[in-house]
C-alpha cells in the first residue's frame, strides 16, 4: 500500500478547520509541499504545541508526503515567534539528516498568515492566481496535525483523536486530545464551566468561528479549539449579527472609505478582491452582475468586520450576500489573468496580530492554554458522516454490530470526494442516522 492508500484508509482529511481530504492533494505532483503550522487565530494553541511536542513525527509525516508528490522542497512554515518549537525543529530536521529537503522558514505574525494563499506567498513568495487552488503554482498545503496524522496512517493507525484548545474568559485554559465523537459540552467543562446560560461559544478560531447557535454538538476531525465568552462580549456580539441585520446596518452608513479594501489580505496579493464596491452595490442597489463577481474571491478571513471598517460594518456579509445571490443562478468569477503580483503597498498594511486581539477585546485571555492529558470517556459517541469536504461516508456496519476501537465504520461513496470514518471507542453501534453512527461504549 502506498502512502496515498494508506491516508485514504486513515481518513485523514485537513486539520486546520477546513476538512478537504488529505488523500486527494496527494493524487498532485508539486514542486513544493509546504506545513501550514502558522496558526494565525488568535488564542488557539494546538499547532504549535504539536509541533514541539511530536517534532519527529510531523517531520517524517511530512518528508513522506513531500517525496510523495514529487517536491523538491519541503518547507515548515511556523510564526517566528515561537522560538523555542523552531530551534527543535531545525535541530530534529537535522539529526533526521533530512536538511537538504525539509526546511524551516520563520513567519511574521500577521493575520491572517495562515490563509492557504497568504501562506503560499510568504513562502514562496509566489501569488495563486485569482479563484484558484496553491497547486496552480506549484504548491500543496498540509496543516501540521494534518502531517501528524500522515506519520500515524503510515503506521496503520486511522484519524480517531483530535486536538482541541478550550480558551476565552474561562478559569482553565488548554489544550486536550479528546476521541472524535465526543459530546461538545464534555469538552467545554474541562473548562471550569459547569453552567453555560451566560456563556457563547465559538467553534474555531475567533476570527472565522461561528457562534454555535446551541452545545449539543460532536468533536469532529475538523474541531480545532473552542472560544468561550461572556454572551454580552463585544465579539459575540458582533458575530450574532444575521446576514439580513447587517445588510440593514451596511445600507445606512458606508462612508465608502476603503478601508475594508485596502487592508483585505487578498485584495493585496493582487487579486480584484473589492469589498467597499460590494457595499457600494448594496446602498444603491446596483445590479451590475459583472462587477459583483469579485464578491466570490472573498476567504472569509473576516479582517474587514473585526477590524479594518472604522465604522464596525460589515463588508464580508456583503461580499456574502452577492456570493450567495450569484451562486443561486450558477454564475462563476472567471480570471482575467493568470499571473498575479502583490500590491506594492502590502508590506505596508499587514496587520500584526497583537494590534488584532486587542481590537477584538481578547487581549485579557491571551494566555498558554497548555497541552493536559484529561479524561473523556463519554459513554456514547456520535461520528459524524459528513465531517469532511465532499459526500457523506456511507455506514458499512449495522446496528447491533460490535467495533473495535479504529475499526472503520463508513467508507467513500463510489466515484465521490469523500473520507473513510472510524469509530474512537470499541462498542456497540446502537443507531445509525443519516448525519451520524451512534456507538455505545462496552
Ligand atoms: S465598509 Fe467600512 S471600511 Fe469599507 S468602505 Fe464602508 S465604511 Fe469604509
Ligand atoms: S473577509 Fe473581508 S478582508 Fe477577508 S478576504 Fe473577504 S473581503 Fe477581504
């Protein structure tokens, strides 16, 4: 079995929140294979932690992948800051004798560096072309617990455990490896919280993190930290903010500054990125279908709603009103080039992400939230079948069936993008949804 086989039996899909199938990206051949490690969400505390805590493993996870696809460089890229997790980095690339090929390359700490594009360019300093993907120049991205888990499949043992940070305005901050599957609300409590009636919670980084509408969720491969604040916080506040209010508040009081573009990660990268215009199309009820387009080449970083718009709009939710209204008729942005250059006034518009967490008001919960072996035995688990890019997995066990822990419980369905799924307990499987396998610890 090769290394492909082996991370699609694992079901590895990306680590980093956005759960595309890692098996996929290995099906490319790539000049470079570059390590997202930078993770640029303020607060959140798992890449970094895994990256000083299983160097080797990530290395070689990460050497294997590169050689994989052909690459004749494989970079590291981790926030310069953190010092120390670099300085065992180079030492264990080193003593692996892999320094010809695996390099690490220090980033600035800037939001957001770890935006696959962003990263590219820091990089590489190459620019993916508008509306595209980092293989059109060269380039395949894998989030370090991404790699991680590559290093486990290749020793057969599949994606069943996540790590998870547990932060915000909490009395214990850290940071857990917790089965996938697990009720949500078990891993809020490790937070010191047994009554969530004045608490908000946000699923994933503050930046981009939804505030979960309620806690009766599962742990997924794609869980990457909770954020939990105080419900009045200005944060959740802001982000509870439905698409049809902040319309309502967008229309009365744009003052058409630009701010929100000109700071816009992508816009500077040299793409047509414009959300002031977006805002302009929105107050005057532009309907110019060609100029809305640019709407579709937002990320979704939210840096123009937290923290460039000096009026506190929301120029996103307006790139994501035209995002959706396109998408309804089938309509897609098309590249008028191929090449793109950054905007020569970029270095001057990063925003550092100090700057960023004191504007969100998280300046207080910017803490360590330390790495802590806890206990999580919930008696039942849900796995999620649709917790990855593309079609749901299909069950190919039946209730009343007896699984072994790392069994594998759902496969991809013929021809489709997809993940494999296992079970993280050894139980019995007492229900099979639609959305979910239901497995009862024995
Ligand atoms: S949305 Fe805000 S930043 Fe953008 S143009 Fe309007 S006022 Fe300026
Ligand atoms: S969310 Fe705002 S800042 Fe981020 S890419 Fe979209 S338009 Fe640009």
């Amino acid at each position: 079995m090769n290394l492909l086989d082996m991370v699609k039996e694992a079901g590895i899909v990306g680590a980093g929140g956005a759960g595309f199938p890692t098996h996929v990206k290995l099906e490319s051949k790539a000049e470079y294979i570059l390590l997202n490690g930078a993770e640029c969400e303020p607060l959140l505390r798992v890449d970094q932690q895994l990256m000083e805590l299983f160097p080797d493993e990530i290395i070689k996870g990460f050497e294997a992948a590169g050689k994989f696809v052909g690459a004749s460089k494989a970079l590291i890229g981790i926030k310069g800051k953190h010092k120390k997790v670099v300085s065992i980095l180079r030492d264990r690339i080193q003593e692996l004798g892999l320094e010809g090929f695996v390099e690490v390359k220090e980033l600035p700490d800037i939001y957001p560096v770890g935006d696959e594009q962003v990263l590219v360019h820091e990089l590489t300093g190459r620019v993916v072309p508008e509306a595209g993907i980092p293989i059109q120049v060269g380039c395949i991205v894998v989030n370090s617990e991404t790699a991680l888990n590559m290093y486990y499949a290749s020793i057969k043992e599949p994606v069943t455990q996540k790590y998870i940070t547990v932060t915000g305005d909490i009395p214990k901050r850290l940071t857990v490896k917790v089965p996938v599957g697990t009720p949500i609300i078990d891993v809020l409590k490790l937070s010191g919280i047994e009554n969530f009636d004045n608490y908000a919670v946000i699923d994933g980084g503050p930046m981009m993190g939804p505030v979960m509408s309620n806690l009766d969720g599962y742990v997924t491969k794609k869980s990457k930290g909770f954020v939990i604040l105080k419900k009045d916080h200005h944060l959740v506040r802001k982000k509870s903010v439905s698409l049809e209010q902040a319309r309502r508040v967008n229309r009365s009081s744009c003052e058409q500054c630009r701010m929100c573009t000109d700071m816009c990660p992508r816009y500077l990268l040299g793409h047509e990125t414009q959300p002031h215009k977006m805002m302009n199309a929105l107050n005057y009820n532009l309907t110019d279908i060609e100029g809305q387009k640019i709407a579709q080449l937002c990320c979704q970083c939210n840096l123009c709603e937290l923290f460039s718009c000096p009026a506190g709009l929301y120029p996103k939710s307006a790139n994501m009103y035209f995002k959706d209204k396109l998408a309804e008729q089938n309509i897609r942005y098309k590249p008028k080039k191929s090449e793109f250059k950054v905007r020569k006034s970029r270095e001057y518009r990063l925003i550092p992400s100090k700057r960023l967490i004191a504007r969100l008001g998280l300046y207080n919960f910017d803490k360590p939230a330390p790495m802590t072996e806890v206990d999580v035995n919930p008696e039942f688990i849900h796995i999620s079948t649709r917790q990855h890019v593309g079609a749901p997995a299909v069950p190919i066990v039946c209730v009343g069936d007896y699984v072994e822990l790392g069994q594998q419980i759902g496969k991809i369905p013929e021809g489709s993008l997809g993940a494999t799924i296992h079970t993280s307990i050894s139980g019995t499987i007492v229900e099979i949804e639609k959305d979910f396998i239901v497995i009862r610890r024995d």
